[in-house]
C-alpha cells in the first residue's frame, strides 16, 4: 500500500472532489461559481460562500536603491527580496507567451478556474501518479498574494500549505479577481512576484540575474528559460549539473513547443530559440554595503545605513527599520560627491598605501546644511575573509598575541563617523576653536591679549605623580608643542601659531565647562565612556586640557563643526539624504537638513576670521603673524580657514581646512591601537586635506567671508596707553594698571632712558580695556633707534591699533 493511502481523510476528500467536478466539469463552463460551491463543500464542509473573496492589499517587497547626489549613479541597493516591479508594457511579448506556454495555456479563455485542469489533477494525483497542480496563473497569483499580506506565521502556512482546502481558497479567490482585474493586470502581477530563483523575484530581478539585461529585451530562448524555471526554482537552477539538464529539457521539449501550439511563434522560431545557450553561471546580486568595495564607496553606504537605523520614522524597532529599507522600493538619492569620492581616495592613495597599518580618514561637509559630500579612507571597505585572511595581525600588542587581525586593509568599522566600538581618535589643538567661541560668547574680543609663557601653571588640579604637573604640586603645567612660544598674543596671533600657553589661561577665563558647552552645540559626541563623564558639567569645570584636543572626535563630527562657522553659527544635524521617495513617487519629509543656531552670527563670523590665520589665509579684521599650515591658501586658491591639530608625541595628525562651500577634516591615526609608537606626519594629513578641498573649489566662484556687523567683536573696548618711557618700573605698572590694564614685566631692550627703568610698552599706542601690555625694561645702552612707523610719519603706529 502507498503511503498517502494511509491517509483515510486526504483520500475521502479526493474522491469526493473528484465525484463532485465529474457532475460539474460541463456546467462548470457556464455556471463556475455553483460548481465552485459543490466542490468547496465536499473539500472543507464549509460552505463556499462562507470563504473570503477579497484579497487584502499587500505589496511585495521591492529593491530599494541608493543614489549619488547626481541621482543618476547608483551606490548601492538593499533588498530582502531581489525584486523591482516593471509594467507589462515594458515586458517582452517573449515572456509573456513563455509564462503562458509554461505554467497555464488556457490563461486567456477560463475564468481564473481551470475545473478541466483541476479535475485531470486530483484523478491523477489520486492514482499515485507524479503530482500535477492544475493551478492556473490567476490560482498562483492568489497563493503568493495571501502568502505576502500573511500578518501572521498561520497565515503563511495556511496559504501555501499543499491542502484541498487550500486549493478551494485560491479558487474563490481566483474566481473574484478575475471580476476585478483583466487578464493583463493579473499577468503583469504574476510577473512580478514569481520567483526565479537565484535570489531573484520576478521578470526584472529573473532579467537581471541570469541575462543582464532588461525584461523589454529578452529573447524567445531566454524567456522560455525563465518561464520554465518558475515551477521549481531549485530543481530547474542552470547554476547546478543536473539543474542545467532539467532546465534545458523543460525549455526545448514543453516550454517552446508550447508557444508554438498557442500560436506565439513560428516554428522556425522555436528552432532558433533552441539553439540558445543557457547560462551555467548568474550574475551575483550586489546587497548592502559591502557589495560597493571596488568603488569605494562603502564608508558612505556604511554612513547613510546607520543613519536609516537610528530613524525611528522608519519603524520602532532596528528589524521594523531594516525590514522598510530592504523591502520598500525607495528611491534614495544621497548627498555624496561622486567626483569628491573619487578625488579624496586619489588624494590619499597619492599618500599612503591601503596596506599601511595607519589610516588617512577623509570627511566632507557642506557649510549651512550638513550634507555630508565624501567619506573616505585608505581602507577598503569589506568583511576580512576568515578562510583566507588579508588583514595583517593588530598593531595592538594585546590583541597581537590573541591572533586578532587588525583593520587593514579590509574593515567595516565606521572609522570616520563612529559607532559601535569607534569612539573617536585625538584631534589635538584642532579643539582650540570651541575655547575661542566660548571666549568670544563671553565679550572677549579677538584682539584680546594674554601673555604666553614657556610654561603656564593653571588652576587645573591634576596628579602630583603627573608629567604634566609643576614640580612638587598638584597643579596642570602646559607648555607649547616644540617649547618656546611665550610673548603677547591674541586670537589671531594665538590660534594661527596654535600656543597652548594662551589657550589654557583663556579657558580658564571663560571656565572650561562653557568650552564644553559650546563643542556640544556643535555636534561632538563623547562617545568615550570617560569622555563623557568628563563632560558633564559638574566635572568639565576641571577639564583643563580639553581645549588641547584630549577627548575623541571623528572626522566628520570635527568637518561639521567647523562647517558650522562657515554656516554664520547655525548648527546642521550631518545627513546623507538629499530626497527619498517611494515607489510610487511620493517624497518623504525625512532626511532634510535639521539647522539650530548654536552661537550668534558675529561670533561665528569673528572666530572663523582669526581661523583663517593657521592656514595661511589673510584675515580682514586683524593681522594673523603666524601659520601652521600655510600651504593650504595657494594650493585651495579660495578663501580659506582651519586648523591643524596634533597630538602628544604625534600620535595623531590633523587639518581641517573649509570655504564657503566645503570644510573637509583629516585625520592620520592608528585606529586598532591609540597608544601606538608610532609618529603621524603632516606631510601626508594636511596635503590629503588640502588636495581634496581644491579638487572640490575647481571652477567655483572665490567667495569671501561675511564681517561682523559689529567692530567691537573683534576689537572690544580699545584704551589709550599711557606713554611710561624712562618712567621707574613701579611708576609704570601702577600708571598702566590704573588705566585698566594687566601689566607684566618684559625683556630687557636697548633704550636711551636709563638702566632699569620702563624703555617703553608691547603693545604701544591702544589696545583691548583689561588685555595684557608688557613693560619693556631698558638696558641703558643708550640706543637711539627710530621707532618703526609710517614712511613719512616716524613714530606713528604701523598697524591699526590692536590689530597685532
């Protein structure tokens, strides 16, 4: 006895059905929905009336695809299902005649019920012969349909369980479609949801897969093969030995002879149509980020991803999130640069190899919007292949010993924008410019002068053990990168020669916690567990070196602050979306830049003026006097501002240089080990830096930066100073400390007023109420030098007053 005979239930309901269609099968052809209520009775004991006759809405899961900000190069795509619905209209004839021919030659003359077919099936099925379905292309159609608007597991397996009452459902179903929709809806539906195999779901994935062409384009050989796949996907895989022959087979022998039977081609053609190769191979389906690593792209990708995630517009879950993106059919269009994408990874490959253990990290982003233009690195962006690895052991010690592999070259880490264990790298005096706007936020002007030392002994408390503290206290003691660097300095002067002995005393005049304030409203994330502790505010009033660039930053954390200067001080959340639109051409209010003020414009604008000191720019309202990077405003040929940043024992190395239209961040760091041995050259940062935002400014209009529309921002209240030559040093302090200024002791110089007493102040003439002036002390040399001034005009100032 065969096994399904042991089944008593299955078998009565069989024989019943098949009892119930031979009285039906004639009348069937002119009363189909009184058959249809026999049958469903003898199938369930439901009455066919009873069963549902409309479908739920649904929609089947659709590629979404990522664009450039051309909207015209595609990144990448996202897709639980490789499927992209295309009307008929744009679906070869070839392949509608093949599907017909292949899976329901009557498609065109019955009613969604083929009873002939149905009642051929269960007899022959009864009989222990190979099973036959006798589901027509409309019965199909209805299967997957309740299948993909299941809300439930149940759902899904009453819809696709091999059952009679199952097949009476779909009928009912069927019957009612058939009413609604015409023969060519119900083909372009059924089209464009059957599966094909090798991940792809209907005609324009099955296309794309295994031809690499578009549906409108194939041809009849191609089409009968598609169309012959359908009815077991697996079994009829070309990919495999045995699946090429069944495939083969099924196209020659019934799928082409078929079309010829229906009339859909000639004789001839079928004969052509057999000689068509068939593809042992298919094309690899691209999904996710990964898939974009030779276009190196995928930094970006990885950027743009985990922003959907953290949208909770898109569900309220990360699985709800995901599962909208891979099954939505957006079309997203990204805010990246594809020309800028190209040029930065040149510009760093120019620098430094993908192999090297220290990474060159790339970030753009566009002043006044936040659209983030580039994400790049000397890193490819992919998963290390475990059988065979590429990447070399970690550089960390710890990790070496282990056998952990490194990042280098392949990793999916997002190096630049951080997240999950990237917390950041140090950015060095890069950090300066929040201890500048604080101080500007303050009513410190720019021409604000502070008295550098070699080594300034602050307020801040640190351990007595420390290398950094004064000897035999517990007191924070910076000096200046290299040493050196004391004398009388403003902003200007201050941050184009980046002295830490200036910007120490300046925090501690505004308190540290408002620095911390200010790089907050600017968009850095303490991520760092320590970080961000320190930040909170009971505990940044003693974070004294956080204006040398102590916390991590990100690249593109760092490029969007300082983008917010060039934005007048209104702060834009980073983005990578230009638009997002649905399938159905709907635009998405998601996406678009979200702009807070986080300083005043003046303020913005002051700060971005002294700015332009460290990378060789002029500035308009002061006189800079020293650069750090001064190669950047030749080779830009724009306006330019910035900062370079460096770190302890040259750890890391940065520049941050930005115009009107682009601030672009570099760092060179070691992002597997931060306490490496290590010495990062700004020889390879800064001209990757600055080499990229020049490739972006090509062609563009210079545009200048806007002034203040106060003077008082940036010169403050300007004093008269009281003329103390050959006065005694104590006469003199106190002369000047009565006029409102903070009065130190000088150098000796040559003078003619006698030894010891005051030759004269630094500066002369006017400067900021309560800013620094220093008492040059004569030697009595007797020098009987003219003082420096206008041709012309011997002693009159050579510069605006306060603009040293």
């Amino acid at each position: 006895m065969r096994r399904h005979d042991h089944n008593i239930f299955l078998n009565a309901t069989n024989l019943l059905i098949c009892g119930a269609l031979a009285g039906v099968v004639v009348a069937a052809g002119v009363f189909p929905a009184a058959a249809m209520s026999g049958l469903a009775a003898k199938a369930g004991g439901e009455t066919f009336a009873s069963l549902p006759g409309e479908l739920k809405a649904f929609s089947s899961p659709q590629i979404s695809r990522i664009y450039a900000s051309d909207n015209k190069t595609q990144i990448s795509q996202f897709y639980d299902e490789f499927r992209s619905d295309v009307p008929l209209r744009d679906i070869s004839p070839n392949m509608r005649n093949a599907m017909i021919a292949a899976e329901d030659r009557e498609f065109y003359h019955h009613r969604g019920v083929d009873l002939k077919g149905v009642a051929r099936a269960l007899v022959n099925n009864n009989n222990g012969k190979s099973k036959q379905g006798a589901s027509t292309i409309t019965m199909q159609w209805v299967r997957m349909s309740l299948a993909y608007s299941a809300t439930n597991p149940q759902e899904v397996i009453d819809a696709t369980v091999d059952s009679p009452k199952r097949k009476v459902t779909e009928m009912k179903y069927a019957l009612q479609v058939e009413k609604e929709l015409s023969k060519d809806q119900i083909l372009e539906r059924y089209l464009n949801i059957a599966p094909f195999g090798a991940q792809a779901y209907g005609v324009f994935a099955a296309s794309q897969v295994y031809f690499n062409k578009k549906p409108k384009d194939l041809t009849i050989g191609q089409a009968a093969m598609l169309a012959g796949v359908v009815k077991a996907p697996t079994f009829y895989n070309p990919g495999t030995p045995e699946g090429y022959k069944e495939i083969l087979q099924r196209r020659n022998n019934y799928v082409i002879p078929g079309m010829v039977e229906m009339g859909a081609i000639t004789q001839a053609q079928a004969d052509k149509a057999i000689k068509e190769p068939i593809p042992r191979q298919v094309r690899p389906v691209a999904n996710g980020c990964v898939s974009v690593a030779k276009n190196m792209w995928g930094f970006f990708c990885d950027y743009f991803y985990r922003w959907w995630m953290s949208r909770e517009e898109f569900g309220a879950t990360p699985y709800d999130r995901e599962r909208r993106l891979k099954s939505g059919g957006y079309r997203i269009t990204t805010t990246m640069d594809v020309k800028a994408q190209a040029d930065s990874r040149k510009n760093i490959n120019d620098l430094i190899s993908d192999k090297s253990r220290n990474a060159m990290l790339l970030a753009g982003v566009e002043p006044g919007n936040g659209k983030v233009r580039l994400l790049q690195a000397n890193r490819r962006y992919k998963l290390d292949n475990k059988a065979h690895p590429q990447n070399h052991i970690s550089s960390d010690p710890k990790k070496a010993k282990r056998g952990i592999r490194g990042t280098y070259p392949n990793t999916t880490n997002p190096l630049l924008s951080g997240g999950g264990d990237i917390t950041g790298y140090q950015a060095g005096s890069t950090m300066k410019m929040f201890t500048m706007v604080a101080a500007l936020e303050k009513g410190y002007p720019l021409a604000y002068t502070i008295k550098a030392e070699k080594q300034y002994k602050s307020g801040y408390i640190i351990s007595s053990s420390n290398d950094a503290a004064c000897k035999g206290t517990h007191f924070w003691c910076p000096q200046n990168s290299g040493g050196g660097g004391e004398g009388v300095y403003n902003m200007w002067t201050g941050f184009g020669k980046s002295i830490n002995t200036f910007f120490v005393p300046l925090e501690e005049r505004v308190g540290a916690e408002n620095v911390v304030d200010v790089a907050k409203r600017f968009g850095i994330k303490f991520r760092a567990a320590s970080d961000a502790v320190l930040a909170q505010p009971r505990n940044a009033r003693q974070w004294g070196a956080f204006t040398l660039g102590v916390s991590a930053t990100t690249p593109l954390d760092m490029a969007n602050a300082y983008a917010t200067l060039a934005g007048d001080g209104m702060y834009c959340e980073p983005t990578p979306i230009e638009r997002i639109q649905t399938k159905s051409g709907e635009k998405l209010d998601v996406g678009k830049s979200h702009c807070s003020r986080a300083t005043s414009k003046d303020v913005a604008r002051a700060a971005l003026d002294a700015a332009r000191c460290p990378v060789g720019d002029s500035a308009q309202l002061g006189h800079c006097n020293g650069t750090t990077a001064r190669a950047t405003r030749g080779i830009v040929g724009h306006p330019v501002f910035g900062k370079t940043g460096t770190t302890d024992h040259d750890k890391t190395a940065a520049l941050i240089a930005g115009t009107t239209s682009l601030v672009v961040a570099g760092y060179m760091v070691n992002p597997d080990y931060q306490n490496h041995p290590d010495r990062m050259s700004h020889q390879i940062s800064n001209p990757a830096v600055w080499n990229t935002l020049a490739d972006y400014m090509k062609g563009k209009p210079k545009v200048q930066f806007k002034k203040p529309e106060s003077s008082k921002i940036a010169y403050g209240d300007q004093r008269r100073i009281p003329d103390v030559e050959c006065d005694s040093l104590s006469s003199a302090r106190s002369r000047l400390a009565d006029a409102g200024f903070s009065v130190s002791v000088g150098h000796d110089v040559d003078s003619k007023c006698p030894a010891g007493t005051a030759a004269g102040t630094n500066p002369s003439g006017r400067t900021i109420k309560g800013g620094v002036v220093v008492i040059e002390v004569s030697n009595g040399k007797g020098a009987e030098k003219e003082k420096p001034g206008l041709p012309g005009f011997p002693g009159l100032p050579t510069k605006p007053p306060g603009r040293r």
